[in-house]
C-alpha cells in the first residue's frame, strides 16, 4: 500500500533507524533551499532531505525507501531549470543530495581520464583536471553551482558542445545505485566496450528516474595552448549560420563555441549586470560570439581574423571585435554567461529550451518571432544560445510588474505555438535542460507512441514500485 500523510511521523521515526546519525537535515530552515527550485517554479515539502556521505548510506536510503514505496527526489546543485530537483507537495518523498560525496578519486593523466563523485561541483571537476595538466570541455554558466552528478543525470550542454560534445559524450563509466540499492559499478577509462546495451548511456540524462548517479570517470583533454575569440555584428540569422560555416572551413574543425545573442539580450546584460558594457561602437540586430581553440600553440587570432574579413566582404558581418587578451576574452564572455542572470533580473520569462537543424536555424527563428510578434505584444523576444548545436534559448521576458496569473494564462498558448513550430522545423522542444517537471506533457505530446512505450518499459524494469522521482520525465498511470 501507498504511504500517506498519516503515515509521515512513523516513516521518519523509521527513516531515523536506518541511517546513520547526521545524514537527515532535521531543521526546517536547513531543509528549506532543498525544497524549491532555482527558478522558484515549484515548492515542495518533504519527508526529509538526506545528505549521505558515502555509496553505502546512498544504497541504504534507496532500499528503504524501495521496501516503504517512499518516493526519491535525487539533488544536485539544484540548478535545474524545469523543476526535475524539487520534491512534489505531498511531504512523503525523500530528498537525496549529493553534495556531501564530493570527492575526486583518481585523475590518470596518461589515460586522460579522471573519476569523481557525483556531488563535486562542475568546477571543482574543471579546476581538478587543469593542476593534472589536463582539460575537461563541459563548460555551463552555473559551473561553480552545479554538480557533475545532475551534468550528467540532465546530460548538460553548453558552450563548447560544438567542439567536444554534450555530457553523455564526455563520460566513459559511471557507477549508480539503482531503486532496490544495489549498485551498477562500471567507472572504466575504455574508449571502446561494446559488451552489450549501453546502460552507462542510459542513466546518463535520465534525470534521477532509474537511479543515483553516486561517480563517473569522465574523458579529458589535453590543455588548450591557444584560443582566439570574437564577438562579431551580423545582419541575420541566416547570416550567422552561413559564417559558421566559413569559420569551420577556415579553421578546420577548431570552433569549440558558436553563441548567438540578439541586441535584446545585449540589453539586458547592459542593463542589469554590473561590468557589461557593449564590445562595438554602433548597435546591431543579432551577434554571434565565437571561439576557436587549439591543443598547440597557434596564431588562431590570425586565422579567425581573416574568417572576419572575408566574411565582412561577402556581407555576412557588419562589424567585429577580436579579444586583444584574456581580460577581454573573459569579458565577452561575462557578458554571454550572464544574460540568463539579466533575463532573472528584468522580470519574469517564458523560456523554451529548442533546438532546430542548424540549416533550418533561420526559417525557425523567422517563423517563431513573427508569431510572437502577432500573439504576445507585452513581450519581448530574446533568443539567444548555442546556435552552433542548433540550440535556442527562445526566451520571451516580460515587464517586472507583470501579474503571475497573467503570464501563467498565456504560457500554455505561447508554448504550444512556438513547440509546434520546432517539431514543423524537425526540432526537440527540449534541447539541453531536460523535462523534469515542467515538460512531462510536452515529451507526452511530440514523442512517438513506440518511443514512450519502450521509455515506459525501460523504467518499470528498473524501477517497479515508482520510487524513482516520481513525476518527473514520464507520465506513469
Ligand atoms: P539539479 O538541478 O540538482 O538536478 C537536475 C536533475 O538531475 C534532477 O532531475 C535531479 O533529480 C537529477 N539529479 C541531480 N543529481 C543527480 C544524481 N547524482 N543522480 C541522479 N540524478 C540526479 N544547462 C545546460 O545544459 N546548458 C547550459 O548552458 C546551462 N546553463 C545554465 C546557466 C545557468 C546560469 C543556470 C542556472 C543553469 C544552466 N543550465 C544549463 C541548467 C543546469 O545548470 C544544468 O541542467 C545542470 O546540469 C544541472 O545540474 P545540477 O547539479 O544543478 O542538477
Ligand atoms: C544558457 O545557455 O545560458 C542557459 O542554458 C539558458 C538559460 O539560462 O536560459
Ligand atoms: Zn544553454
């Protein structure tokens, strides 16, 4: 039988017995930033929030809840954007955060391969990687906040997915627990192991539905010795996605980072983020940031300065700055990072995580801003990201007085129209940050019949009793 709220004081006094003292958060005001989520969309309660601070108490904690039908909110960094991390309002799920596991456990500079817990914050994974001499590409906005466990449980993308691919593709082993609490231990450096279905693959971007991710060993690169980078005027959409294609041609497969920024997202970094100011003279319609980057010590400034230039004759950029040095490279790249921050800070948004083929990138755009145009006049567009992957953020912000109940009656109207529109231009409604809670009627809609049969299945082999984040990702009758 199913545990309800009668059951909670008996549950905890249970819960208390079987793990370790000091793994609970008993305190409410300590519990409380576990219980909402970054964008303040949801707010949950919970049985209670579990800080385990080894692989062992993890399994302990899932085979408890397992044996009692507890539901399981696995916590990152909880940056999530689409509520994944937040438990639901009943205050009968268990909150599991990772952050206390947080060690790095080996780094084989030879094998270029490092392994760590899930809890170690991206940074910390970066910073890690560099002592030993070598690099590691996933590179987000909220890297300092983030942890490798929810990178690698949402498969993050990022700003240099062009280059080096998003998080499933950077990650060789993992070890999880799964719903019962036995543990799934495959962290191996092997580039090559075909030994069956891909179930590293697998958990990776399943967003705490099928299990814990509790470490990974992750790939590593050799540190890059020269980047060269540009912020350059464009006069369209179809202008940026025909000078990523000089600059690949130019620079042979070196691009790691293709940004584009409409003027309006400048703004609002002008406007609200301490720092920014505008790297051209005159304003323009649409820029694109972009990055070159090489293992050896190259005049990349050189070969992305030519791309410019040719690229400037043939009319596909209006103007363009190159960073001198790494203040300004930093600088450039303060301003691209923080414009979901500026967005934050202006007022409320309706964001749509999209993708599209990059050569249908400006058929999509054109298509979806004149219909935001026509259908929601209060807003105002800023459509921004990694274009190079074909990924949008299709951000509508809205004036900071703008009352929730009227932004909550168009955003089902505004996100129908704009998903219909990716699927129409062969797109995913759901790029990079995955589907949570937010999008669990969205992958109901535009995923085929056989797709969510087989997803359906996959979870109920893996987790029978529905423990596994419940609510989040699938719908399950
Ligand atoms: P959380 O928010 O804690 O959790 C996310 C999901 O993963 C939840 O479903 C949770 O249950 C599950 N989860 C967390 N840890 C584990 C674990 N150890 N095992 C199993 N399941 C787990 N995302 C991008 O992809 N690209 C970007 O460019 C990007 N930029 C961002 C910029 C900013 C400023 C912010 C705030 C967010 C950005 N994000 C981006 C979104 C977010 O940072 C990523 O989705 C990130 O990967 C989430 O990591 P987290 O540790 O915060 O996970
Ligand atoms: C980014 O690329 O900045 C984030 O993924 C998008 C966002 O914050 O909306
Ligand atoms: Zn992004």
């Amino acid at each position: 039988m199913l545990p309800s709220s009668a059951d909670a004081a008996a549950l905890l006094e249970s819960l208390r017995a079987s793990v370790p003292s000091g793994v609970l958060l008993e305190d409410a005001a300590d519990q409380a930033p576990f219980l909402t989520d970054h964008r303040r969309l949801y707010q949950g309660r919970a049985l209670g929030v579990a800080l385990p601070r080894e692989i062992a108490e993890v399994s302990a904690l899932l085979a408890w809840c397992n044996a009692q039908r507890i539901g399981v909110v696995p916590q990152g960094g909880n940056t999530s954007y689409c509520g994944g991390a937040t438990p639901d309002p009943s205050g009968l799920q268990l909150v599991i955060g990772l952050r206390r596991l947080n060690r790095i456990r080996a780094i084989d500079a030879a094998d270029f391969s490092i392994t760590v817990e899930a809890g170690c914050t991206l940074a910390q994974v970066q910073r890690a990687a560099a002592e030993a001499g070598r690099f590691f590409p996933l590179e987000l906005g909220s890297a300092g906040t983030c942890q490798i466990g929810g990178n690698l449980a949402t498969n993050a993308g990022g700003l240099n997915v062009l280059r080096f691919g998003m998080a499933r593709a950077l990650t060789l082993g993992i070890e999880a627990v799964l719903a019962d609490g036995r543990v799934y231990q495959r962290l191996r450096a092997l580039h090559k192991d075909n030994t069956g279905y891909d179930l590293t693959g697998l958990l990776v971007g399943s967003e705490g539905t099928l299990g814990i991710i509790t470490a990974a060993t992750l790939k590593l690169w050799p540190p890059l010795r020269s980047t060269a980078t540009a912020f350059a005027a464009v006069p369209d959409v179809a202008a940026a996605v025909a000078l990523l294609t000089e600059l690949q041609a130019a620079a042979g497969g070196r691009v790691n980072s293709y940004e584009l920024l409409p003027r309006s997202a400048l703004e609002l970094a002008l406007r609200h983020i301490e720092g920014v100011t505008d790297p051209l003279a005159a304003a323009h319609e649409w820029y694109v940031l972009c990055e070159l980057s090489s293992f050896a010590d190259e005049a990349l400034g050189t070969v992305l300065a030519q791309a410019l230039e040719t690229a400037t004759d043939a009319g596909l950029v209006q103007d363009a700055v190159l960073a001198a040095n790494e203040r300004q490279r930093a600088s450039l790249w303060q301003l691209r990072e923080n414009v979901p921050e500026a967005q934050r800070r202006a007022g409320p948004s309706l964001k749509h995580d999209v993708s599209v083929p990059v050569a249908r990138l400006a058929g999509f755009v054109a298509a979806a801003s004149q219909w935001v145009r026509d259908h929601v006049p209060s807003g105002t567009l800023v459509a921004y990201g990694h274009a190079g992957d074909g990924n949008l953020h299709f951000n509508i912000s809205f004036a900071a007085n703008t009352l929730p109940a009227a932004l909550a009656a168009q955003e089902p109207v505004v996100r129908r129209a704009i998903h219909d529109l990716v699927a129409a231009h062969g797109g995913s409604f759901s790029a990079e940050h995955g589907i949570g809670r937010l999008k669990v009627g969205e992958l109901e809609r535009y995923a085929s019949p056989v797709s969510l049969a087989m997803m359906r299945e996959i979870k109920r082999a893996l987790d029978p009793n529905g423990i596994m984040n419940p609510g989040k990702v699938l719908a399950i009758s």
